[in-house]
C-alpha cells in the first residue's frame, strides 16, 4: 500500500509507514512539518475556520478546504496545534525505511519548509525525495494539481533505481 498523508496527516502517514513497514511500500508526505518550530504557532487558540483569514492568504481558500475546516472540532484542533509544536519529527522522518517523497510549497507559512539546521532534508537522499513547488503554499496538490499529479506519478511509477524526482509541467495533447 502507498500511504499519502498531509501537513499533521502527512507525520500520522510516517509513523504508520514506521510501525507497518512490511505494508507500505511508499509514503508521500505533504506540506509536514520536520519539528514543531515549523508548525505556525497562530494555529494555537485560532478557530479553524479562521486559519484562513489569520494564518493562510484567500489564495489558499478551497471549497474542499472551507467545507472540512467547519467540520473541525476547536478542541482537538487546539490541542493537535500545541502538541504538534512541542514535537521533534525529524526521527520519524530519518528512520523510515520506505521509499519516501517530501513536498512541500515554497510558500507555505502553516506548516514551514525544512530550512537552517533541517536544510539536509531539502536533499535527496537513499529513498527520500524532496520537492518543493514554487508558487504553492499549504496545499501544493489543489494549487498546482496537474503538477502535483505528474510528481505522484512519476514516484508511484518508478522502481527501485529512482535517483531523481523534479516537478515537471503535464504535457496535453493538442487535438487538431
């Protein structure tokens, strides 16, 4: 199974891949954080209807992101934000043994790209790939979708020898 989680989701996803190794066979992590300085602090005590006002611009407002975040509990989102921000998840990340692709949008201000002390995971390594998208935020997949889609393909497609994954633009077909 290919496990493909985001932001906090994208951490659960790991730490399921870490403990079930013999069941996943890659993991896609999107937009997570690598410690809990990277998790926007605004997010402690903010409605979750109101990370879009407060914390994301009105480019990052989705009706599938709208729709979700009124269906959140304010509780379990507070608490979720302050342990998350008291977590290191730079273990999880190190110790996976399964093919595993970061990416993560260069703009993001919810959850920040591994930069300083974390840069490394900027790099590829033995099984782990990092991509970041340009004109993204938190959500790379709704932003740049046919991008995003093209990245997953490539990684779900390749074998065992994968050595380099990069964003690349969808090719259509013109018809004539």
């Amino acid at each position: 199974v290919t496990v493909i989680g985001h932001s906090l989701g994208a951490i659960v996803g790991m730490k399921f891949a870490a403990r079930h190794s013999e069941k996943v066979e890659k993991v896609v992590a999107i937009s997570a954080p690598v410690t809990g300085e990277h998790v926007n602090g605004r997010l402690i005590n903010t409605e979750p209807q109101g990370v879009i006002e407060r914390v994301l611009t009105r480019a990052d407002s989705f009706s599938e992101v709208d729709s979700e975040l009124r269906k959140t509990d304010q509780n379990a989102f507070t608490k979720l934000a302050i342990e998350a921000r008291r977590t290191d998840f730079t273990k999880d990340i190190t110790e996976l043994t399964t093919p595993l692709l970061l990416v993560h949008g260069a703009q993001d201000t919810l959850m920040l790209p591994p930069t300083g002390e974390y840069a490394s995971f900027q790099e590829n390594t033995s099984g782990r790939f990092y991509v970041s998208l340009d004109n993204c935020s938190h959500f790379p997949m709704l932003q740049e979708s046919r991008q995003f889609n093209r990245l997953l393909l490539d990684f779900f497609l390749a074998g065992d020898n994968l050595t380099e994954l990069v964003p690349k633009e969808y090719w259509t077909r013109r018809v004539r």
